[in-house]
C-alpha cells in the first residue's frame, strides 16, 4: 500500500523564488489530490510572493543535495533531484510530482499498488517518465532503480543522448526484468500533451479536455515562454486547456 503523502523537490540552484505555476501546482494537490500531507524537501527555503501563500499549505523539510552517485559527480540540479525523489520514496513511501504538476482528479484509487509510473508517450516509447512516482517504503522497484544508477546514470546535459538514461529508459528496461513490481498507466495518465511544441500549443494557446488524465505535466522548460509570463488576470480571462485547470486555484 503507497502511504497517502505527496513530495515535492524544489533545490535552490535552479533558484530561490517560487513561481505562480508551482503555487498552482501545490494548491491543485490541496484540493484535488486527496493526499493527507503535502511534503515539500528543499536545500533552503525558497522566497517569494507565491511561496508566501503557499507555505501554509505545506511542510517543509530540509535535505542536502547530493554531489556523487556511486562515484560519479553529479553536476544538473535535475539529477539531483533524481536521486533526492527515490531516497526520499524509499524512506518514507508516497507519492513523487514535479512542482510544474498540475492535478486534475484525486491519486486515491492508484495507491493500492507497489508502485507506479506512466508512459512518456504513446505505448512508452521514449520510456516512463519520473516526473510523478508513487512508491511503497522501500519498494523493489525502488530499491533496483536506485542500484540501476551505478550502470545507467551518466550525467549529460540537457538534450544530450544521456541526459535521461538513468530516468526514463532505464525504469522502462527494469519493469521488464521485474514487471510484478510495478503498475505502469498509459500515457494520457500524467503526461498528455507533451513536451513537443504543438503539444504545448495544446496546453497553453488551444482549449482541450483530457478525460483520463489523472494529472498534467507542464514541461517547464519547453513550457518555459508561457510560464514566465505567467499572471492572476490571464489565467482569470483566458481560454485555454491550462487556464481552465487553474481558475479556481486563483
């Protein structure tokens, strides 16, 4: 049984000010989620408006942010939070989401699991995407994951062939080699539109439903020119796919 509490990672290197979109994403969880605890774990507290009526809602926890994994230095704040999110999940069990997570219906119904991931596009052909992970303590799949970075994680950067082999193709290898340890959801569960232009064209300039979503990811950094312009009164008079999520969290 997955415990019913929610993480978040947020790590000042990517900077301190907590953005109207990671307000959003906390206060979608509050409402929506059904989770009993929100956990945010950061390396110093962050700053802001939007932290200011979001901390509130949350607890945080302090957690210093690794350098090395199994000798191998660690040098993007995205990897570091790779690491931070299974510890943390191996410890105290719960579910994983990424602060541009926006929840659509409650996660109560998955929690009957040992653990769970979704597909990163259709039929999971680019893998299974860490961006939302519910896990048992110290669940299997977990534990081999975790293990799997002595082999798999390899640390390059941003759009690199490297960048993501310990965190999305590697789970993916590894549900095959342990598949009763794992449920894996189809791709309109978490990550449905994509990171791909006209996907976030979908999100953020066109007005669609997405029936199975449990959640949606934003893709901060492709989202990154409509997230940064972000406001109370455009999200209050637009007519998009995201505004229509997020209005009543205002």
């Amino acid at each position: 049984m997955i415990p019913n509490y929610l993480h978040y990672i947020h790590l000042s290197e990517g900077g301190r000010t907590w953005k109207i979109h990671h307000y959003l994403s906390v206060k979608s969880a509050y409402i929506r989620s059904g989770v009993d605890k929100i956990f945010i774990w950061v390396d110093k507290e962050p700053e802001g408006e939007w932290w200011n009526k979001t901390k509130d809602l949350v607890q945080l926890e302090l957690i210093e942010s690794p350098t090395e994994i199994f000798g191998k230095p660690i040098t993007q704040q995205a990897h570091k939070s790779d690491v931070i999110r299974l510890q943390v999940l191996l410890q105290y069990g719960g579910i994983y989401v990424d602060t541009d997570t926006i929840f659509v219906k409650s996660f109560k119904p998955l929690l009957d699991n040992k653990f769970v991931l979704g597909q990163q596009n259709i039929n999971g052909s680019e893998g299974l995407c860490p961006a939302v992970i519910l896990s048992e303590r110290n669940s299997t799949f977990g534990q081999n994951w975790l293990a799997g970075f002595k082999d798999s994680f390899e640390g390059g950067p941003p759009g690199s062939d490297t960048w993501c082999t310990h965190s999305v193709q590697y789970p993916l290898w590894l549900s095959k080699q342990i598949p009763n340890e794992i449920t894996i959801l189809n791709h309109e569960s978490f990550f449905w539109p994509l990171y791909h232009q006209p996907h976030i064209e979908m999100m953020f300039e066109q007005n669609h439903q997405f029936k199975n979503a449990y959640s949606h990811h934003l893709w901060e950094s492709s989202g990154k020119k409509y997230l940064d312009n972000l406001t109370e009164d455009n999200i209050l008079k637009e007519d998009t796919t995201f505004t229509n999520l997020t209005k009543e969290l205002i």
